[in-house]
C-alpha cells in the first residue's frame, strides 16, 4: 500500500508542477483524467528527448 499511496503523491506531484494546479483540484479529478493529464506529460517529456538527439547522430537517417 505504501507504494502505490507514494506513486499517487508523485502523480500529483508532477500534473501540480506542470500545470499549477491546486492539489485538491488534482485529487478532485477523476482517475481516467488524471491518467490522461499524465499521459501528455510523458509525450511531451519524449518530444522534449527526441528533439534533443537532433544533430548528435541519433536520429533517423534519410
């Protein structure tokens, strides 16, 4: 129980970080919403990676 009670802290942690929001706003959604919310960071945090690799021989050849 302790680790799923830490990883629904971080959830919280990471969607108040990224948009601002209250902690009880975030509490207040539901499950299937906050998951989506989480969602879009993790992309937005692999487009973030992606764009990085440009230029360093990492990405896609032509």
């Amino acid at each position: 129980m302790i680790g799923r009670a830490a990883r629904l802290l971080e959830d919280v942690h990471r969607i108040a970080l990224a948009y601002h929001w209250p902690e009880p706003r975030i509490w207040d959604l539901p499950v299937r919403r906050r998951l989506a919310y989480l969602l879009r960071l993790e992309a937005d945090a692999d487009a973030a990676l992606l764009a990085g690799l440009t230029g360093t021989g990492f990405e896609d050849p032509p």
